[in-house]
C-alpha cells in the first residue's frame, strides 16, 4: 500500500507527496496516455535526504536496478501503442570521485532499463545547449579556449541534453486498438512539423523553465533543474491528444503538469520532496485557472465569430 504524506486533487489534475515507485505500482493498468518527466541524474545532484530518494544511491549501477522498478511498473500503467519521454544527459566523471576525466553514459542505463521491461526504444532527440553557456557555469577545462590552444586533445564538445522515446508496444492480444494522435493541419503546418521531427532541437530556450515563469519570491522552493517547458510542450503536441491524461513520477514543481494542464490535458504527478510538492500544486493550480481563462476566452471568440 502507498503511503501518501498529502495530496491535492484539482478539477483536472491530482498530484501526490509520496514514493513514486509506490505510487506507480498502484496506477491502474493501461490508464496514461503520456508520460515525461526527468528523472534524478544517478547521484549528481542531493534533491532530498530520504534514503527513497533516487538520487541517494552509491553508485550507477545501484541507480539503474532501482529505477527499473519504476520503468516496470509505468510499462503497466502505459496505454498500448503509446509513449513515454525521458529527459537526460550525460554525466561529467571526475579525477577526485571517479578516477578521470570524462563522461558517464546515463541515457544508457535508462535505455537499458526500460527495453529490459518491455519498452521500444522508438527514438532520440539531441537538445542543442550553447557550449559558450555551459564553459561559463562549469568551468570544465575541456571547454576553456586555453586548453585548446595549449592541449586540443583534452578538448570535449559541450555536453546537449536528450530526449529518449519509449513505446509500448501492442500486440495480437490487446484487445482495443490504441487511440490515434492527430493533428489540426491548421494549427500545426508541415514547417512546424519538420522543426519537431528534426533530431536535434536548435531552437529550444533554455531560460524558458517554470522557475522564471512562476516563482514570485525568493523564498518560493526552486528545483535544481527543470525541465525547459519549449520541450514539454513539443513532447506533449507529439504524443497525446487535448483531454488525454498525461504523468509525471517526478514531479518536482510541476513544470510537465504545468504545460500539459495549459494544453488542455490532464495530468497527474508523484513526488517525494515535500517543498517540491506544495509548490508544485501552486504552479498547477495557476495552470489550471489560466488554462479554463484561455478556454473560456476562446469559446467567446468562437461565438463572436
């Protein structure tokens, strides 16, 4: 049985402070339509102390046998013929923590891990970040002018984010066929349709993340590292249609739940962080009222037509 610690349930959303392997193992079979989130990054980043946390883990390979627990559990709760999205990177290695230099592969753990539980691996987006951007935050040597003058071969390319796509796949013993995504040509012209099917996303703006779109004070609870919502956006017009019930097993402060409210999706969302959550339900809650406000305004403009 779950243990949930508190809860909120919106008109079209419901979010949970609670573990979000639990919580997965309680979803009903079949029932999400869509699911992206960004999940911790191995052991990069302290979210919390709770030793459920996945980022408390020792080492890479303790990260992956844990959250296979979750891709299984999501293959359950995942509607036949529809899709999940990863958000990751690689990782930085390190002399003092790792022994080099270099980079880890953490999208191989998690591609790993979900075609070990059943999941296509369908595709793969490169999200373009400016190298400029990243040499000024980290100071990695690999990056620094310097040490291409003075040593190219301990030169790297900046490191871009990824998008990993998961599919469930149907089979001869499913018995309702999966309800197809289809688009308006209208509303998403071909041109729009090339700029997403391309494999690397140049266009993306990296400040564009619920901490600058919503946080009001400096006290607000701020999470390490959002997700941009230009790619949760995309993510949702590829893979789901309005009303569809889109998940987050890592909700953070809600920036999945956040843009796929504002589209006209309903979402719901684990999280174990007790400040993450109780900011997340404020920033859905304002999605939430924005989004009935733009539907509103729209059926006004339908009508004056």
């Amino acid at each position: 049985m779950v243990k949930v610690i508190e809860q909120f349930n919106g008109d079209r959303f419901s979010v949970y402070n609670c573990d979000c392997v639990e919580f997965a193992a309680q979803m009903p079979a079949d029932s999400v339509d869509l699911s992206i989130y960004s999940p911790p990054f191995a052991h990069l980043f302290v979210y919390s102390d709770s030793e459920r946390d996945m980022g408390n883990v020792a080492d890479y390979e303790t990260f992956g046998a844990t959250y296979r627990h979750l891709v299984r559990e999501m293959f359950r709760a995942t509607k036949p013929g529809r899709i999940s999205v990863v958000h990751c990177s690689d990782l930085p290695t390190t002399a003092s923590k790792d022994g080099v230099i270099g980079l880890f592969d953490l999208p191989a753990i998690i591609r790993e891990a979900h075609q070990a539980e059943g999941w296509v691996y369908h595709s793969r987006v490169t999200i373009w970040k400016d190298p400029v951007v990243e040499m000024q935050r980290t100071k990695a040597h690999g990056l620094l002018y310097k040490t291409f003058r003075e040593d190219s071969s301990r030169c790297r390319t900046g490191m871009p984010d990824y998008l990993l796509i998961f599919r469930k796949p149907t089979g001869a013993a499913t018995e309702k066929t999966p309800e197809p995504v289809q688009h308006d040509p209208n509303a998403y012209p071909v041109m729009r349709w090339q700029e997403i099917a391309s494999p690397v996303w140049m266009t993306i703006d990296q400040t564009n993340v619920l901490n600058v779109k919503v946080a009001r004070e400096d006290k607000d609870e701020r999470h390490l590292c959002p997700l941009q919502l230009d790619v949760i956006e995309r993510a949702v017009t590829l893979y789901s249609n309005r009303d569809e019930t889109v998940f987050s097993p890592f909700l953070g402060i809600g920036s999945e739940g956040y843009q796929a409210l504002k589209m006209g999706r309903r979402f719901i969302g684990s999280e174990l962080k007790p400040a993450y959550f109780r900011q997340a339900v404020k920033n859905l809650s304002q999605a939430e009222s924005e989004g009935v406000a733009g539907d509103l305004l729209s059926l006004a403009s339908q009508a004056a037509e």
